[in-house]
C-alpha cells in the first residue's frame, strides 16, 4: 500500500465511517481485511478510483457477528466484482482475518468462500499496526474532545509517537501499552465494556440498536437514576473535595426509589445515560489507573464502543482530565472501530516501506467540522 | 471504652451481626453512635450484662436510609430504656452521628429527640477509627477468604498493622490509604457499587431486598448471560494468558441473543450473578490498581455491600489474588458494614487510652466456623 499523500475523503460520507482517499495506490490490492469482534465483524478493503489517476481509497464496513454470514456474503460480493477475467489482477485474493471470531468463523469462511486464501492475524498485533498506521499517517485521524471544542485535530507525531496507551473498547475492553512500532504489551482489561452497556439497555429500554441507545441518552437526566454526592450529605463533602453533583452511585436511586413504590417511574433517557456514564467513567478510571502504574500519558481510546458519539467522548476525557489532574490526555481516531482492519490489512505486505512522508501531507487544509457532522465521520 | 479482653460472640445471634462482648466495661456508655449513608443507616450502642460482673456488649443493627423515621425511632427506645430515674447514668446521652445523612437529617434528629445532644463526626475519619479498633482489638475479626477456606482467621497484628488500604463498598466506593492510626487519604473511589447493583437487579429482576438478589444469584450461572472468551475465539487466546472461561464481557451475550430474538429467556438467576461478578471484580480491580500506585499489599474490604456473602467475597478475594499475581491480600472483617459507626462511637472517648493487650486476647480459643454459620456472623 502506498500510503504516500494519504487523506480522510471529507466529502458527504456514503457509509457511517469515511474513507481514506490513496492518491497513489494505483494497483489492486489483493487482501480483504476482516476483524470480527464478539459483537461486530469490521471489514476494510480497497477500490480503485474511476478516475486511474486518482489512485483509490480504504472503504469500511461492518457487521454483526451474530450475522456473519451477511458478512461472508458480502466478502463474496467483492470477491466477484474482481474477478471477471480481469488481466490486471494477478495476484490472487488473500482473506486477512483477525479477532476471536477469525478462529471461531475460520471453518464457516473456507467452506462458504472456496479457494479463497484465509490468513489468520493476531488481534493486538492488528490493533497496534492500524493505529500505528493512523497515527502516523494518516493527517487529520486523530483528535481530542472537550465541550467547547468536540474535535481538535492533533498534529501527526513526528518523532514523540511512543510510549502511548490503547483502550480498545468493544464488547469487553483491552488496555495495551505501546512502547515502539512493534512492541507492546496487553497490561489490562475489564469486562465492563460496549457489550455491557449495549446488553443492560436491551434488557431495561427494550432499544434494540446502538444508535437507538445513544440517541434515547441523550435526552436523559441521569440524576433521576444516580445517587449524588448531594442527595446523601444534602451538599458537597468538601473535606476531601467531593462535589455535590458528583456520582456517588450509579443507578443508586432505583433501590430507594423502590422502597417508596416508585419503581416504574424510571425513564429509558434517564437509565440510557446514566449506564452511558457509568461505562465511560469506570473505562476511563482503570485507564487513568493503569497509565499511572506505568507512566503513560496518551491515551488512545478505540473500539466501536464509541461511534463517534460525543457524550461517549467527552466523558471519557472529562474521565481521564478529572483522575490526572490534566497530566493525561484522551485521544481519539476518526477510524476507531477499524484499528484490527486495518491492522489486518496492512499485514498483507508486512515488508512494505513506510512512508512517513510529514512534509507532504501537512499541506491539506483541515476540514471544518461542525457539531452535526462528528455523527458521520 | 474498656476492651481489655474484647472478644465477638460466638453464641447463635440475636442479630444479624454478631455482637462484641466487652467484659470490662461495666459502666455505661453514653453515647450511641449512627452512620448514615446512601441506602443503610447503621446504628452502634452498648448495653450491660444482667449479670454486672460479665461487663456489657457493643450491638449492632441497621435500617434502611429511606425509613430513617425507623432508625429514629429505634433510638428513642435506647434512650427511653436508660432513662426512668436510673441513678448511675450521671452524663447527659450523645448521638454519635456520621455519613452524609449526619448532615441531611440532622434537623430531623433534632427535632425528633429534643434535647439529646447529637455531634457529627467526619465519615472517613470514624471509618478509619472504627476499621483501627476492629483490626488491633478484636480477636477473630478479619479473615481471609478462598474456595478450600471461606473465613481464614489473621492474626491480630502486633507492630506491622500499617500502612494498609481500605476499600470501603456501599452505596458507592471510597478507597483510603491508611498509613498510621490517625494519618488517611482518600485515593480513590467508584460510582459502581452497591446501589449499583441493588438498583440494577430491582428492574432486572424484581427483587425486592439485597437477601433476596444475594439468594437468587446462588443457582445462577453467569455464562448464559456473559460473554466468555471462549464465546469470541472458540478456544483461549493463549498468546495474552486469556483462558476460554474468562468473561470478555459482562451481560455481552444479551445483545447477541436479542438479535436472534431469544430475548425474554434470560434467567434472573443469571442475571444476578453475573451483575455480582460485574461489580465485584470491578471492585477488585480498580482497588488492585490504586494499590498498586501507592505501594499497598494489604486491602481491607469493608461496607454493606459484602454482608457475609460468600460469593462477593470469594469474587473480590480472586481479583486482587489475580491481577496481583498473589502479591496483595484481600482481608474481611465480621462487623464489616459498621466501621464507620463503630469509629463514631468511639470518637466519643477520643482521649480512652488505647488497649493493645494481645497477650490477654490471644489465649481465646478460635470459633468453628461451617459455611453455613459464615452467614450470620
């Protein structure tokens, strides 16, 4: 892959992630990437450009694993779309498949896609090799989120790229520190991830899509739900600087609630918002935590856990910001959901050169991003 | 105070937790002592042996926050008990009181006990006080806890007591860092804990106290509802540790089902756990960190949260022997949810001398505990 002159496609977005426009990646790929998650299958691959000259660019798209074989259909699809007769294409296709799923579905893909080679990659190694890739190449990728300014562009690093950390957030979260292009460690975890939030609001709001949730959230009150820091002392605990509005129990008022026959009361905005927060802080805390233990002071949130959602966003910062005193700082990726893909992708020519070509990509204007357009990067 | 030759009832209890015989303290006490927290208020007093010569014992009872007119009105018994001319009671009584509702009902306490004094003591503070006593003055009071031997009995420790860390589960968490008798921080805290997981299973479940979640949560099994790596990968991922029964994600399987509309077959047996184990290793964990941070070795868990459950403890023991790889000790204590109370009604005597008579207390002989007694100590 070429990644020289490398850019986000800022026009009107066709799918939910945008692609990344490749000037200069004139030939067919030859692999499709796939990372299939507990929860969702991410697939990357590569079009070329009607216009030859204009290179081609990285598409994105998902599915649910629960669904793989739309998936594996879909695969087909592009499969076929290359394949009548088409002289330029000789190498044959290669499947680049990561996460659990790659050894679970590894079977069902053979058979269902033939003589497809299918190449199995390890899921940390994929996510450390995507972000790498984004990081470093790919200019206006990477972001932080604060109220006043949703989407601050961060410069592309030049030589101070490492130590970081990645918070993988899907269904269940990875904590990973990252210390050179190809060194890392998985440090830690927790089960408390998208999986959880996406499981407890099906069960309690009966919503039955991620979109569905994050959007009922944002028109909750999560202090009809939560137990402040006020609703038990009548004011702050100053001593040790607890605010009266501060969240002392996460859903901490439906047992009370319950004791006054109040139960039924409860609004699915109300709940939605306070498992969103509940979430995102107790992420953003064993995050704060674990760079603490090991001296990190980037943190790169990913995972489709977060979609782009700005809540989701600036709790996670506002998380990390409040723990750290604003020592630490949360970072963010236009392609979050797709660092495994891509990882995946990239693996294919593991000897390819990189292309770390800063001069020439700092010349692209920075797109204008508005409150409304965040939903569809 | 006098507890010299302090030691916890092994007699069947009247109450849900055991009392303290103190059988040099002849006189009365007057105070009685209340923390006040989020969902529990918490009461401490002391009464007289029928027979003088065997001294007195500390009680211990709790009512819910909600019903604080109950707790009051407990209180006004006590007071009434003592009062009909009895000429030995020469001090005026004190209400010891702690916890936010210290501050949110004082006018109430005031206004419904007329002329008692009540003194508001700081919550961390008594906490400390109270967990200080209980270790250094108390025989059989903390254990250990694990699978083969669900109430291993420490030693009363003699010199080597500090520093150490608390983790204090109600409503919400408070993490203290405890260096001294009288030197604390508090480092740390989550809004996930006990109203958490009250409120949680009260609309998942129905259920309608924490005996009642606790109870449920015993024939459940968490894998139907959690995703387990081995639901991701098919087998361990062997390469980072994970094993095929590690749970990836907490309630990660709902979202999963409902798309294969199998929805409404969850079980709340299962749901119980799982959400026990959600909070429970979270708990774990995020105290594994901070101790991590400052250095720690020994964490103390106290609060209403854990009453006596086998499983919580068991869940709480296996995440600090986890992530610690065996370095750091979980510690329990019999009067668990009534440190803060219990420091409370201490604070009265700020000035009693301190009575460390290990060679005294030592020669008791240790209770049998069976597991079924583990729940009514």
């Amino acid at each position: 892959m070429n990644s020289t002159g490398a850019e986000i496609c800022e026009e009107l977005p066709h799918a939910e992630t945008r692609d990344i426009l490749l000037p200069n990646q004139v030939d067919y790929a030859s692999q499709i990437a796939v990372d299939i998650g507990g929860t969702l299958a991410k697939v990357v691959y590569f079009s070329r450009e009607p216009n030859l000259s204009k290179g081609g660019r990285l598409n994105f798209t998902k599915f649910e694993t629960e669904k793989i074989d739309e998936c594996i259909d879909f695969i087909k699809t592009l499969l076929a779309a290359r394949r009548p007769g088409n002289q330029e294409i000789q190498e044959k296709v290669v499947i680049k498949a990561t996460g659990g799923g790659s050894y679970k579905f590894y079977d069902i893909f053979v058979e269902k896609l033939g003589d497809v080679k299918i190449e199995k990659e390890d899921e940390m190694d994929c996510l450390i090799t995507g972000l790498n890739f984004l990081i470093a190449e790919i200019p206006y990728e990477v972001f932080t989120c604060s109220d006043s300014d949703p989407m601050h562009f961060e410069d592309t690093p030049s030589s101070n790229m490492f130590p970081y950390m990645l918070v993988n957030i899907g269904s269940g979260v990875s904590v990973l520190k990252v210390t050179s292009h190809d060194k890392y460690e998985r440090i830690s975890g927790t089960s408390l991830g998208g999986g959880t939030l996406w499981g407890l609001l099906t069960l309690l709001t009966g919503a039955t899509s991620f979109d569905e949730m994050l959007e009922t959230s944002k028109y909750g009150d999560n202090t009809n739900v939560d137990m402040l820091v006020g609703d038990i002392y009548g004011s702050d605990y100053g001593k040790i600087g607890l605010k009266s509005s501060t969240i002392a129990s996460s859903m901490g008022k439906v047992f009370k609630k319950n004791i006054r026959q109040e139960v039924g009361k409860f609004r699915n905005e109300d709940i939605s918002k306070s498992l969103l927060y509940m979430i995102s802080n107790n992420v953003g805390q064993i995050a704060y935590l674990n760079a603490q233990v090991h001296g990190l002071k980037k943190i790169y949130f990913g995972g489709c856990f977060i979609r782009g959602h700005l809540t989701t966003m600036n709790t996670l910062s506002y998380a990390i910001h409040f723990w750290s005193k604003g020592t630490m700082k949360a970072l963010f990726l236009r392609h979050e959901g797709y660092l495994g893909s891509v990882g995946a992708f990239l693996k294919h020519n593991e000897t390819r050169q990189r292309t770390y070509s800063f001069s020439e990509i700092s010349s692209f204007t920075q797109p204008i991003i508005t409150e409304e357009s965040i939903k569809s990067f």
